[in-house]
C-alpha cells in the first residue's frame, strides 16, 4: 500500500510541476490547434480517419487470427500423420 501512495505522491507532484509552465505559457491563439480553426469539415474527416482506423485494424486482426488458426490446424494434422503404431 505504502508503494502505491508513493507513487501516487510522484505522479500528483510531477503533474503540478510540468501543469504550471503549460498552463502559463505566452501567446495565445485562442484555442485554435496545429491545423488552424476547426470547422466541420476537420471533424468530419477526423472522425472518418478514426472509423476507418478501427476498421482496418479488425481486418487486419482477423487476416492475421485466421493465419494463425490455419498454420496451428495443419501443425496438428501434421502431427496426427506422424503417429503410426498403438
């Protein structure tokens, strides 16, 4: 328990100290990010890049499982043609 409080301790205090400066920081730009105002054609396209990253990331899980899946059947096979004998 004692480690845990020490480490929360670490964390809160690192936090404060590096919240100030950023918090503190000169020239304001009112809020506007890297690539300007943000309108609704930047969320859109944000929102769509975060979809299709979900999607290709599922796809890409499933392609890899099932050639998993298909090396692991034919180890077995493999394996079940080797035993000969009781």
């Amino acid at each position: 328990m004692r480690r845990i409080a020490t480490t929360f301790a670490l964390s809160l205090a690192s936090v404060l100290l590096l919240a100030g400066p950023a918090m503190a920081a000169e020239g304001n730009d009112n809020g506007e990010g890297l690539v300007g105002e943000t309108d609704d054609k930047i969320v859109t396209f944000f929102s769509l890049g975060v979809v299709l990253f979900f999607v290709a990331v599922v796809i890409l899980g499933t392609v890899i499982q099932n050639a998993l899946e298909k090396r692991k059947q034919r180890r077995k096979a493999a394996h079940l043609r080797s035993r000969t004998g009781w």
